[in-house]
C-alpha cells in the first residue's frame, strides 16, 4: 500500500513550494488509495519557531490537502513530530557505530571553525569533514581507545558522524529525473547524532520513514544532495529492501527565472508567497494568498501545474480531477518559473465559476455593511454586470461601490475631453425624458436610451460619455443601462443635475 509523507519542519510560515511539496504527496496518494502522513520534524531546536506548526496545519487545512495521520489526526504510526520520538533515533545511531559506519566526533564548533579558517587561507575555501581530513580531527578514527572511553565517561559533548568510503559511487533511481549517480570523494562525513541528544534530518528522516513504512519519497530539489547519503543509511543500518522510491520536485523559480522563488522574495516582488498571513515575532507581517481574496480551490489548481503537466488543454481542475490526472512521471525536472498573472488567472476562472445566487447573498451581505441595501432581486441582477471584469471578489465590491455610492469627484480629464459642445444639452434632454420614462429592468433603460438617440438623429458619443460621467464619476464601469436599472431612476436625475451644474461655466 503507498504511504507518502509530507514533513516540514517548524522554523517559519509554510512557503508556497513547500504546499506543493506536500499537494504533490496528498495527490499522488489519494490516486493509489494510499495514506497521506504529516510528520513535524522539529529536531532543530534552535530553529524552531512558536506557532509554526499551526500554521502549517491550517495552511494544509484551508487548501484542503487533508493528513490521513499526523500530530491532529493521530495514527498507529505515531508520535507525529520528531521530538517526541526522541529516544527512539539512539537505537539506530548506536547501531551504526556498532557495525562501524559511524563514529564519536569531539571536535568543539571553535575547532571546527579553526579548520575552515585554515583551509580557506591555504585555498581550499570548502572545507569539508570527510574521508581524508577526519583523520586529522578528534574523533574515535584517530584517538586512542583509553581516551575516547576517558571523553565518554566526563560526558564530553561529541556527535556522531557517518563514515563514508572513500571512493565509492552511490547510484540510486529517482522517479523524475532517472539515475542519479554520486561519488562519494564529492561527499562529507555529515553528522547523524547531535552532541544536544537529538537526531539531524538525515537520520531521523530515515528511521521514521521506516518504522511508518513509507513507500515513496516525494520532496524538493534541495534534497536531491542529499539522497546519496540516505541510500547508504538504508544500507547500512540494513533495511535495504524498506527504502522507498524516491521522486525529487524541480524548484519553483523566480517571475524571471532567476533563483528559486524563497520565502524572503513575497510582499518585496509584489505578491505572496505564503497559504496565509504571516506574523513574524519581530512584528513583521508577511501577506497570504487567503487573505489576499484567494479562493483555495485556485491556489491548489495553480500549485499543481508549477512543475506538473497532465498532458491536456485542460487548465481548470477540481482537486478529486487532479488525483485522478495526477502522475509523478509527468513531473518536470527543470525549475518551474512562478507567473503571477496566471495565479490571478486561475482565481478568475474560479470566481467566474461560482453559483451566482451565492455570490449575490455574499455581496450584498458586504454592501450592507457599507450602508447600500439592494433588494435581493437587485443582489442578483449585480453579479453578472460585475463577474466577468473582476479577478477577486473584491474587485465586485469595489466596482460596485463606484457607481452604487454618488460620485463625490470627476475624471476631469475625461469630462474636459468628452463633455463639450453640446453634449451638456444633450444630457439635460435625457435627464427629462428618463423622468418621465416608465422602465424596470435594464432592457427598458437601454431601450429608453435608444429611442432618444434614433428621434434626435444622434451618435451614442453625444450622450454615453457625459452620462457615465454623471453617474459614476469614471469612464470605467458596467453598461449604463445597468447602472441606471440599479440606482433607480430618482438617484440618476440627482446625479446628472448635480454633474451638469458642477461643470457649468
């Protein structure tokens, strides 16, 4: 049975990279009647940041990529988060030490650093802790037995380091990119074991992915590095048959394609890039596409293409049609480059597709608490004249704000452009006969409006722009007609007398 896992951890809001990573996942189970697992691995406790974690779940929980376990949803595999697994990682440490892939480092961070200072002044600017200078530190490679036993029993702090041959070419296969194939001359004896009692990534990862039998690896680029080493810990700790196929996302880059598109580049390049809002301990606050007017359903359908394609036209999927299109095969291996003008896209063809009775009582519900009270009958006539233009539904409101409220300034440009001549006779003739007109839906207005212009032999041009200019103040806005139908008849002559006698000489 597939079991994937999504495991973030703890040291900031979740990156929009980082919600793809995990809808990857979600999808690819949900197609294989798989279990979706959300661990916390939060051994990084330097790192970790108050309140996280809660943002990570409600993140997944707004988008709808809904654990099947986790630290909420409980699970036989449990603990969810890694540092109440604590005592478990020991085991497997000991044990690599035992078999002699593994082993004591006392080297203190000033000694470490000294080295890299060392290195970089002789030349050597990425110094590494590997096969060859591990014979120069102060490790159980290189002290005496007697010594080591003598460090262990003061509790002298050390951490415990994998040791990797020296020249052995590590080869593994990868759903999205093939073979991939590492030497590892090109690697370093990383540190498995923590002098603070708690496992880095690269073992804890390990042993949790086998004791909650994860069948498939699904992450970021950025760990591509790293897989060579998790390759030999399977090896090594003997659990060789456990590992789990392994599928490495592409990055998401940059509107210009230049880098990967990082949590610090959002409000600085004029959009999110973080699920939700974002309140930093420093006091800083971080925008999110939630409460930027996204609709969830958008977000998601725009994620999955960011390095996914199904192979169709089709652009617009609901998340039960994208676990059904959804495979890992069909995952790129170059970086995706993040358009923002395609996210707003997506939010469009979202908003266009909702229910309009819905859409109305939302709207209207809005515009009551402005002070404007439309009938229902008017709430529902607004959608449509509103829908299409718009990209979120805040763009509804605002539109509809500018010509429901009377209009306090004028385009002075436009009226000094379009409203000369006799254009002013013109309107103050329409104004009387709209005040006797008898009309009640918008096709009456537009038919009203016609009628003027075929009996006076004019053009739209002598009357259209000086009478949205009246109404509205702009020459932006739904069809005058509609205008007219929705601020009634009363407010439209108020609104054409008072425009007339502001630009009258």
């Amino acid at each position: 049975m597939v079991r994937v896992r999504f495991a973030p951890s703890p040291t900031g809001p979740l990156h929009m990279g980082g919600v793809r990573t995990a809808l990857y996942n979600y999808l690819f189970a949900k197609k294989h009647n798989g279990t979706f697992v959300l661990r916390i691995e939060d051994t990084d406790q330097a790192r970790y940041v108050p309140g996280a974690e809660e943002y990570i779940q409600k993140s997944l929980e707004w988008c709808g990529i809904t654990p099947d376990e986790g630290p909420h949803a409980g699970g036989e595999y449990g603990p969810y988060r890694q540092s109440e697994r604590k005592e478990i990682y020991r085991e497997y440490a000991d044990m690599l030490v035992e078999k002699g892939y593994a082993y004591y480092a006392f080297d203190t961070s000033e000694e470490l650093e000294e080295m890299r200072d060392r290195a970089k002044k002789s030349g050597f600017p990425n110094w590494q802790y590997n096969s060859i200078t591990r014979e120069r530190m102060k490790n159980t490679l290189t002290l005496p037995e007697e010594e080591v036993q003598r460090r262990l029993k003061n509790n002298d702090p050390y951490v415990i380091r994998i040791k990797l041959p020296r020249d052995e070419e590590v080869k593994f296969e990868d759903i999205v990119r093939g073979w991939v194939s590492v030497n590892t001359k090109n690697m370093d004896d990383k540190v498995l074991f923590k002098s603070d009692g708690m496992p880095t990534y690269h073992l804890a990862n390990i042993v949790d992915d086998y004791r909650m039998k994860i069948t498939h690896v699904i992450r970021g680029e950025e760990w591509l590095p790293s897989a060579p080493l998790h390759v030999l810990l399977y090896r090594y700790l003997g659990l060789e048959d456990a590992q789990p196929a392994f599928a490495h996302l592409p990055l998401l880059l940059k509107p210009d394609g230049n880098g990967k598109l990082s949590k610090r580049d959002g409000d600085r390049l004029g959009f999110p890039v973080f699920p939700l809002e974002w309140h930093s301990q420093e006091g800083d606050v971080f925008s999110g596409y939630k409460e930027n007017g996204y609709f969830p359903q958008a977000f998601v359908n725009m994620l999955a293409f960011l390095g996914w394609n199904p192979g169709t036209e089709q652009e617009i999927f609901s998340l039960d049609e994208l676990v059904e299109a959804f495979d890992l095969k069909k995952v790129n291996k170059a970086g995706a480059r993040f358009d923002f003008d395609k996210t707003k896209w997506f939010n469009q063809q979202y908003l266009r597709k909702l229910n309009d009775t819905k859409l109305a009582t939302e709207i209207g519900h809005s515009l009551r608490e402005k002070g404007i009270d439309l009938s229902d009958e008017k709430q529902l006539a607004l959608v449509p004249m509103l829908k299409e233009r718009a990209v979120f539904i805040s763009d509804m409101l605002r539109d509809a704000e500018q010509f429901l409220n009377t209009p306090e300034d004028y385009d002075e440009k436009s009226v000094e452009k379009r409203f000369k001549g006799d254009a002013r006779d013109h309107l103050k003739d329409f104004k009387s006969v709209l005040q006797s007109a008898v009309a009640n839906t918008p096709s009456d207005y537009d038919e009203i409006i016609k009628t003027f212009l075929t009996e006076r032999n004019l053009g739209f041009g002598k009357i259209g722009p000086g009478l949205r200019l009246a109404l509205t103040g702009t020459m932006a806005g739904p069809a005058l007609p509609e205008i007219i139908y929705m601020i009634g008849v009363e407010a439209a002559v108020t609104r054409i007398d008072k425009f007339i006698n502001k630009f009258t000489d």
